[in-house]
C-alpha cells in the first residue's frame, strides 16, 4: 500500500512540477515576446521624436528666411534700424540652423541631398535680402532695382518652401506610420500580457488544486495510518494493562485456594490484592468506555445537578476509597450551586483530576479542590503539590495513552486526562494547566452553567 502511495505521489509530483515548468516556459516566452514589442515601441517612440525634430529643424531654416525677408521689408518701408537687428538676428542663426538640419538627417541619403540642393538657394536668397538693404541704404529711390531683387527672391523662396514641403510631407508619412505601429505594438503588448497572464494563473490554479487535492488526500492516509496506529497501541496497552491484574487475581486465588494454612493476615493480604486489582480493571474499563462514549458524543446527557453537593459526595467517596495520605481540602465559593451538566461525565472529569493530584502527589501533602462559579461558568480548580509536567510535555498530555516521563513505575494506563479534555469539550468548556516541575500542578476547568 505505501509503495502504491507513494508511487501515485511521485506521478503527481512530476505533473506539478511538469506544471509549473510549463508556465515557467509560458511567462519566458510572453516575456520574450513582451521584451520585443517593447523595443519596437520604443524604436517607434524615438522615430516619432525623431520625425517632429526633423520637421522643426526645416520650419526653422523657412521661419528665419522669412524673418529677414520682413526685416528687409520693414526697413525699407520705416528706415527704422529696429528691423536691422531682426535682420542680422536671422543672418547670424541661419548657418548654424542649417547645420542642425544636417545633423539630424544625416543617416537619411535623400534629405542630406536635398539640403545640398537648399544650401546655395538659401546662400542666394540672403546675399538678395543683404543687397537689397544695401542699395536702399544707398539710393532709397531705385525702385526698378529693388522689384527686381524681390521678385529674384520670391522665387528663391518658392524653390526653397518646395523642397521644405517635400521633405516635411515624407516625414509626416513617416510619422503616422509609425505612430500606427507603435499603437499596434502597444496593443500587441497588452494582449500578450494579459492573454499569457491569464493562461498562466489558470495552469498554476490547475497546479494548485492538484496540490490541494494530493495534500488532503495524504492527510486523509496519514489520518487512517494514524488510527491504525492509535488502535495498534490501543490493543496492546488493553492487553497489558488487563494482564497484569488478571495476573494477580489469578496467582492471589491460587494461593487462597493451595494454602489453606496461611494465617488471616495472609488471607487478607491476598484479598486485598485481588480487590486492588478488580478496581484497576474497572476503572480503566470506565476510562475506555467514558472516552469512547466521549469522543462519538454518546450518552451526553445534561441535566439540572447541585454542583456543590455532588462535589462534597465524590470527594469524600475518594476519600474512602483510595485511602490517600495527602489532606485533601474542599473549597466551596459558588453562589449558585445549580448548574446543567452531565453527571456521568462531570464525575469522570473529577474523579481523573483529584486521583491525578493523589497519585503524583508525595504523602502529607496538601491537595485543594476549589468550586467557585464566574461569568455564568461553573470552576474546577485542583491544585497539588505533585512532581509537575514539563512545559515541553504539557501539549501532550491530552493525548489517550500519553504518560510523562517523570512518572516512573507508579501505575496509569494515560487515558485519564484524554478522557476529563474529552467531557470538557462535551460541555463546550475549557481546561488549563499551569505546572511548574518540583513545585505541583494546577488543573482549572471552566465548563458554562448551561
């Protein structure tokens, strides 16, 4: 069967793993792809930047030909020298316009060439606008002249905004295009990411369920190994527990029957021996029965009691029955004695709690069991000046057949405290442990009035 186990496992464990290395290729690959269109939007990106400084760089060489074009003109018209700075601003920046335009396209063979073509159209055009200026200086009344100069450089211009034109018209094109590449790369991008995202959250849920599924699926074996176990231990805890009273009754009625000479004392001895033997067997088939019955919630059967009076009567029957050597004192301060709770089993959390305190208990000393009631719960609190519980071995003491390793040869089956946690819970309560090794334990039980 574990071989089958864990066959079946190491199959799933390949297909989670198969799993996740699949979505691992899935993000790879929508990564890669993702990286890509990310670079070709990029690229997209500084072709657009690129475009509008070419288109500017060319408005720019235009704009400062038709800056000293209305410089010339004004002066003429005002002979004002304010439009002599204008004109001298624009021949001063023209070259280095020029040359910006020349850097930005210099990886384009068709606009470096037709640059080449502006460069003595734009030289001609300003050596008209400086002579222009000059022969107004000169002979402010020689109009023929100055038509001519400007109608020379209203053709100039024209050949000039053509090519201009032509340049800005391509890098237009240019630009939509690649604006509508770039809104497809980006719209490429999103898809692939939230498309690839999508199939990887599905494949590692798938991953996750199956993980889930196999998880639960071993706790559900390890629950039934456990109980295999927990049954295993039980029946051999039976068998060695019931051996070795019937082991005694039978050798103590063995010799009462061979021996009739022996002495009353003998007889007594041996009679004892098989009445302390009889109890151990009845109170540890109590104990099996009361946990059993416990545990499937059989038998729970709350009813109105006089906590006070049953408390008094069990401790006195304890008392009595167990000859214990230790003061056991009986400390009521409950205002109201009445509360609902099963009796069988409120004496089972009892009886388990102060037999406890007895046994672990050295002689002489003194044991108290205090009865109070807060908040609507009634309070059992037992305190001993027993050998302690380590806090290492205080989360295992409700455990059925768990026995600290301080107890030493001093007889118990470990269902006891198994049994009061089980009718605690029962009654929807609550028990509490405060230990310390050496010094004794104190056992508080909190169980609702109703």
């Amino acid at each position: 069967m574990k071989k089958i186990l864990l066959s079946k496992w190491s199959a799933e464990k390949k297909l989670i793993a198969s799993g996740f290395g699949i979505a691992t290729l899935i993000i790879c690959i929508i990564s890669t792809i993702s990286l890509q269109y990310t670079t070709q939007l990029f690229q997209g990106q500084k072709q657009i930047e690129h475009s509008y400084q070419v288109i500017q760089a060319f408005e720019a060489i235009i704009n400062t030909l038709r800056d000293a074009e209305r410089a010339r003109r004004g002066y003429i018209i005002t002979n004002k020298e304010l439009y002599l700075e204008t004109y001298n601003n624009a021949f001063s920046t023209i070259d280095a316009k020029y040359n910006h335009a020349l850097n930005i396209t210099i990886n384009n063979y068709q606009q470096q060439k037709q640059l080449a073509i502006i460069a003595p159209l734009v030289t001609e055009r300003l050596a008209l606008i400086e002579k222009s200026i000059e022969l107004h200086k000169q002979d402010k009344s020689n109009t023929a002249e100055q038509i001519a100069l400007t109608d020379r450089g209203i053709l100039l211009h024209d050949q000039i905004w053509h090519i201009i034109t032509e340049i800005e018209t391509q890098e237009k094109s240019l630009l939509e295009r690649s604006s509508a590449e770039s809104a497809a790369n980006y719209k490429a991008t999103i898809f692939m990411v939230v498309v690839g995202s999508g199939c990887t959250f599905l494949l590692l849920f798938a991953v996750y369920l199956l993980l889930h599924h196999q998880i639960v699926k071993r706790r559900r074996t390890e629950t039934i190994l456990r109980e295999s176990e927990r049954k295993t231990q039980f029946f051999s805890m039976i068998s060695h527990e019931f051996r070795t009273p019937l082991s005694t009754i039978l050798i103590s009625a063995q010799v009462l029957e061979n021996c009739q000479e022996y002495s009353e004392a003998k007889k007594l001895k041996n009679l004892q021996r098989i009445q302390s033997a009889a109890k151990n067997m009845t109170q540890l088939i109590t104990d099996i029965l009361t946990l059993t019955r416990a545990e499937a919630g059989l038998d729970f059967q709350p009813k109105s009691l006089d906590i006070e009076k049953l408390c008094d009567s069990l401790i006195e029957d304890i008392e009595f029955s167990s000859g214990a050597k230790q003061n056991i004192f009986f400390i009521s301060e409950c205002q109201t004695k009445f509360a609902n709770v099963d009796e069988k089993m409120l004496r089972s959390i009892i009886n388990n709690l102060v037999y406890n305190a007895i046994k672990y208990s050295p002689d002489e000393s003194d044991i108290y069991f205090t009865l109070s009631g807060k908040m609507g719960q009634v309070i059992l609190q037992i305190q001993d000046q027993g050998i302690g519980i380590d806090l290492e071995e205080q989360k295992y003491i409700y455990e059925a057949f768990y026995r600290s390793k301080k107890v030493g040869d001093l007889p118990g089956t470990g269902l006891g405290l198994a049994v009061v946690n089980k009718c605690v819970e029962l009654h929807g309560g609550s028990i509490t442990l405060a230990s310390q090794v050496g010094v004794g334990s104190t056992f508080t039980v909190k169980i609702p009035k109703n």
